[in-house]
C-alpha cells in the first residue's frame, strides 16, 4: 500500500500520523526543520546549559483528544498535576492571594462557598459566563464578559492564555469553545496538567517511537518546495533532492504561511499573535498545589516553577515582542519576585520570542480558518489554525489532525 504523505511534524503531523498508522496505513511524515514538535518541543539551551521547553502548555482533564493522544502513544502517565482542580492566584496590586477551586460534578455548588471563588465576587456574577453562550456573532470577550472584579481576576488572564489575544479583540464564540468544555462540564474537566520532564518527553518523543515501531520513518531537514498537481490531485512532492510520487493522499500539516505558499489562492488566517516565555535558572520550591501560578495585574500571566526552572509565559505578547531580552527579562523579574516571594539580585534567563506564535483569535481572522479539505482531491489540512472550532491550542492540533486523518480513512 502507498503511504500518505504528512508534511510537517509538529502536534497536528504526528496525530494524523498517530491516527492513520494506528489503522494500519502506510504513512511517510517529513518536517522542514532539525526536530520534530513545532512549537511544542523541548531542547536544551546552551547559555542556561539545562533542558528547557520552548514555551509553556497547561493542560485540562477536558482536553480529551489530547489525552487520547498521549494515552495512544504510551505518554499518558508523563503529565503530572493535582488530583483536584486547584489555581492559584496572585493580584500582584493588592498583594491578594487565592486558590480557585470548582467542584467535581457539573452542579457547581462550589459557587456558594467564598473560599473556592475569586475573593471579591458573588456566586451570581458567574451566571456572566452564560453570555457567551449567546454572544452575537463577531462580538469579543470583552465586549460579553468586560467589567467587574471577576472579570479582571480571572476571566480576562484565562481569555489572553486560551485565545492569546486581547479579550478586546479575541472572539467570544472561541472563549465559549474553551469554557463549554472545561468550567461548564463541572472541576473534573478542570483538573490542571503539565509534563512531568519536558514537553518532548510527554508529546513528540513518545510519538515518534510508537511511530517508528510501525514502520513510520521521520524525514528531518526535508523542505517540501511545492506541490506538484495534476488532474485536481497532488502527484508529487517537490523536494531539494527531486521529486517524491504521491500515489495516495497528503495531510499539509504547516504554518498557516507555508500552506498558502505551497497552495497559492488558499485563504489562511495572516495576522498573528506573539509569545514570550521568560525563563530563569532558579531552583524554588513551586506554589502549593499545582506547580504554577497565576498573575493578575503584572506583565506576566502565568509562572511555572520546575526544577532548577521558573518558567514565565507572557500571551497576547505583540506589545513587548520587539523590545529588548534584557528589559523584559528585568521587567518580569519583578512579578515573579511578588508572585514567589523572592528577593535578590534576577538569576541568569533565557528570553524566548515567538511572534508568529498563533493566528489572532479575531472575528476576521477566524473567517479565514479553511476547513481540512482543499480543492484537490487528495490533498488535506491539518493545523490549529484550520476550522477546528477552538483557538489555537494542543489540543486543537491534535483534533485537526485526527480530523484529516479520519476523512482520508472514510474514503
């Protein structure tokens, strides 16, 4: 049997991979770059001389094709987390601390009990979140979900690190997306899960020998030129060492930037988003609980604290993505100081920018979102930006690639 060809090996290539090799199919996977993982990968940094992750990823009990994915590959013990769905807090203003706390069951009694809520809000302004339900098309989180205490402690934070942009900008329906399948399905769908080691450890490397012990071979620094067409179908891969056949299917699995290169007059989202991650060579001990903390009113959003690590992600970044590593390295400093209780002159750090780091979450680019079939018969999209009904997250990843995968199978 031919294989399907996967281009590119980040999250979305290795669940269409995962998802078609699982049902016996032929599959060749090539990725442009050195390792596969895109942006949900771990290397080790010279200047820190430690193992880092290029950015940081909360998991959700919720996020069930993910944890279908991990479960697939043999990684679904390699997250770590509590056995209860607990979020620290800190308002780095007020010097406030909490730890959010929602019931296990769909009935979300903890409303009614004050040390489980965000201090400062009743049980009724959480009925706010039910708006989302019925925003009007276009409307933005702000505009739906905007003002009051329970907004700017804890919806606004989760609005930039879900849809890594301004809740001013970002669209309401992709808040509704994360928040139907998280806090509406009651804390069970909120327990918070990171890797135990490394983001590799827990979402490529596992996938990669699961591949690999099925045949499935992963061509590195193997750039895809162009697309070779004819008759409505794809029937070769231009490569730097000559053309591959394709004889089955193809799952593009890229950049929004790259499959509008490879596929001229395909409509993709174009405007982007930045992450920062600030990372310090610190040994703590990590917030009580869960390993990570959540920011209100700093620069930062969310501090993860790891061995030898404390890790500072810093969405809806385009506002600081130009300025100097050293000045946002000093400035985030500060928060981690209030939010860890430390003092001390800042440790050596590691500033990692990435400005194309996902598609704005805005009403015109989410009508740019193609679905996973083109116009050639067997050709397939595959991607977080691609229609998957979520923004731009793991888990949307893995969804569109199973998603792509599924189709190729059904026919």
């Amino acid at each position: 049997m031919p294989p399907v060809h996967i281009i590119g090996a980040g999250l979305a290539g290795l669940s269409a991979a995962v998802t078609l090799a699982a049902a016996g199919r032929q599959v060749a996977l090539y990725e442009a770059g050195p390792a596969a993982g895109g942006r949900c990968r771990s290397y080790f940094d010279r200047g820190l001389g430690v193992r880092i992750d290029n950015g940081n990823h909360l998991i959700l009990s919720g996020n069930s094709a993910t944890l279908a994915y991990l479960a697939q590959t043999g990684a679904a013990d390699s997250l770590a987390g509590p056995d209860a769905p607990l979020f620290p807090f800190c308002d780095l203003a007020s010097g406030a601390r909490w730890l959010l706390r929602p019931s296990a069951g769909k009935l979300p009694w903890w409303l009614f009990q004050p040390r489980r809520r965000v201090p400062g809000t009743r049980a009724a302004d959480y009925l706010k979140l039910l708006a989302l339900r019925f925003a009007r098309p276009g409307a933005t989180v702000a505009d739906v979900l905007g003002g009051g205490v329970l907004y700017r402690r804890l919806l606004e934070p989760l609005a930039i690190a879900a849809l890594n942009t301004p809740p001013s900008e970002g669209l309401a329906s992709l808040m509704n997306a994360v928040v139907r399948e998280s806090l509406m399905q009651g804390g069970a769908a909120c327990l918070p899960r990171v890797p135990r080691i490394g983001l590799s450890e827990s979402f490529v490397d596992p996938a990669l020998a699961w591949l690999a012990a099925r045949g499935v071979q992963l061509h590195t620094g193997r750039r895809i030129a162009a697309l070779r067409q004819d008759g409505g179908r794809v029937v070769a891969l231009e490569t730097p060492d000559g053309p591959v056949p394709v004889d089955e299917a193809v799952v593009l699995a890229v950049p929004p930037w790259v499959a509008a290169d490879l596929l001229p007059g395909l409509m993709v989202p174009d405007a982007f988003q930045a992450i920062v991650n600030v990372h310090y060579l610190l040994n703590v001990l990590p917030p009580p609980g869960a390993g990570f903390i959540g920011l209100v009113g700093g620069t930062a959003e969310w501090v993860f604290v790891r061995p030898g690590i404390v890790s500072v992600t810093i969405s809806a970044a385009n506002r600081l993505v130009d300025g100097a590593a050293e000045d946002i390295a000093a400035r985030v400093w500060l928060d981690v100081c209030a939010a860890l209780q430390l003092s001390g002159p800042m440790p050596q750090v590691r500033v990692v920018k990435e400005k194309r780091a996902t598609f704005a979450a805005t009403a015109a680019q989410h009508a740019k979102r193609p679905g996973a079939r083109t116009a050639l018969h067997n050709l397939l999209l595959a991607g977080d930006w691609t229609a998957t009904g979520l923004p731009a997250t793991i888990e949307g990843a893995i969804r569109s690639g199973r998603t792509a995968a599924g189709l190729l199978l059904q026919s």
